[in-house]
C-alpha cells in the first residue's frame, strides 16, 4: 500500500540522518544566514528611522525625504530578491547533492556539497528564474484567483483552504530540484518531471508535504513561540534537511516509472 511506502521512506531517512547528522550542517548555516541577514535589515531600517527623528508623517511630508524612502525601499527589494534566490539556488543544489550520496552509502564531506554548487547552481537558478518569468508574464490573472480564492475559499474555511491550497502547489513543484540533481536534467525537464510525479502520486506527495507543515506547527505548541523565534533557524534546519532527504528517496523510487 502507497501509505506503507512513504513511512518506509520516512523510516530510512530517519536511520540515514541519525547515522549521517553532517547532513543538517547546510540548512543550519543557511538558516542563520537568513536569521542575521532579517536583524541586519531590521537594524538597519530602525537607525534611518531613529537618525530622522522618529517622525514617519516628517519624513513623508518632505519630496526629497520620500523620494529616499522610496529608492532605499527598491533598494531594499533587490537586496532580499536577490540574496534569498541566489541563496536558495546554492543551498538547494548543494544539500540535495549531499544527500545523494550520502543515500549511495558514501560518509558525508564537504565537498560533495561544494561539487553539487558547483554542477547544479546554475541549473537550478534557472529553474527559479523560469518561475519567476511565468509568474511576471501571468501574474495579473494569478493575482485575481488568488484574490478570488481568499475572500470566498480562504475565509469560509477559516484560513485552511490556503493552507490547502499551498500543500497542492507543492505537491507539484516540491521535487523539481530533487529531480534535476538525482538525473542531471535541465530545468525544463526537471519541472516536468515534478509535475508529473505530482500527478502520478498526489497523495503521497501530499502526506509529506503535509507531515513536514505539520511538524513545525507542532514543535511551536510544544516548545512555544519565543523558544522557537530564538531556536527557529535550528528546528526548521531539521525538520527541512529531513523530509528534503525523505523527497529524494521517495523520487529515487518512483523514478523509473516517471522517466519512462
């Protein structure tokens, strides 16, 4: 039965990361990374509003203080864009190539991650460009669905219809990146291949998409929000490490039957 397969792969990849608890390294770095680079902004932003006297109507009221608000708030933009996609790309390609061959029975090094930045980096940010592009080109009708799908969908089930509704967004586009680095594909292909792994075993990839926004849930009930807040980067490197290392063994199983 599909449910036994998922918690055989849920099972391995728990007696993987035990043996091999290198693996978490990546997503921890990248996790603090993300935590100092939101509290370097954040500082940032509170000096500029201390250094003008507190007073935001001050600031709006003036042509050439708005007209700095405005080109530090795109600078801002660029900043955040950048750094989280080409961070993303890095980390991505990096981790998944450990887990790799860390799944082959190879001991976890340093260098299996720097060899995967180095053979998917690019492919993979071409992969989030691609995304990116087609939402640019479609996003005024995505945009209104979106819209639409909130104020009717969204609020009569109390907020779980986009909780659902992200679930089934990456049920589909969850394993492109494991895609492209288990087989060497090119973006396209990979994106494709996801695709169709999501609609071949929906509900599968459903439970541990699911499963892994559920756990974190969980862990901020349990431990509380401050200790989470403080400890977050730490939990969520876990929990993202684990069921990314899950995806790639549950792909490498249904591979065959995908690819061919």
């Amino acid at each position: 039965m599909w449910f036994d397969e998922i918690m055989d792969d849920c099972r391995e990849g728990f007696e993987i990361a035990c043996k091999n608890k290198k693996l978490f390294i990546p997503l921890f770095i990248k996790n603090a990374l993300d935590m100092f680079f939101f509290i370097l902004w954040f500082t940032v932003v509170m000096l500029i509003f201390i250094a003008h006297g507190r007073d935001l109507k001050t600031i709006l009221n003036s042509p050439d203080n708005l007209s700095n608000l405005l080109l530090f708030l795109f600078f801002a933009c660029l900043t955040f864009y950048l750094y989280f996609t080409l961070f993303s790309a890095i980390f991505e390609a990096g981790s998944i190539n450990l887990y790799k061959t860390i799944v082959s029975g190879l001991e976890p090094k340093a260098q299996y991650f720097f060899q995967g930045v180095k053979k998917y980096f690019l492919k993979i940010l071409g992969g989030i460009f691609l995304f990116h592009i087609v939402f640019i080109i479609f996003c005024i009708p995505i945009i209104i669905v979106l819209v639409i799908y909130t104020f009717t969908i969204g609020i009569l089930t109390a907020g779980w219809g986009i909780v659902f509704l992200g679930i089934v967004v990456n049920v589909y586009f969850a394993t492109w990146p494991v895609a492209m680095v288990a087989d060497d594909l090119e973006p396209v292909q990979a994106i494709g291949t996801g695709i169709k792994l999501g609609r071949k075993h929906f509900w599968e990839l459903f439970i541990l998409v699911l499963a892994s926004g559920m756990i974190s849930r969980f862990l901020v009930s349990v431990f509380g929000s401050l200790i989470v807040f403080v400890g977050g980067w730490f939990i969520s490197g876990i929990i993202e490490a684990y069921f990314k290392l899950v995806l790639l063994l549950f792909y490498m199983r249904k591979r065959e039957e995908i690819m061919g």
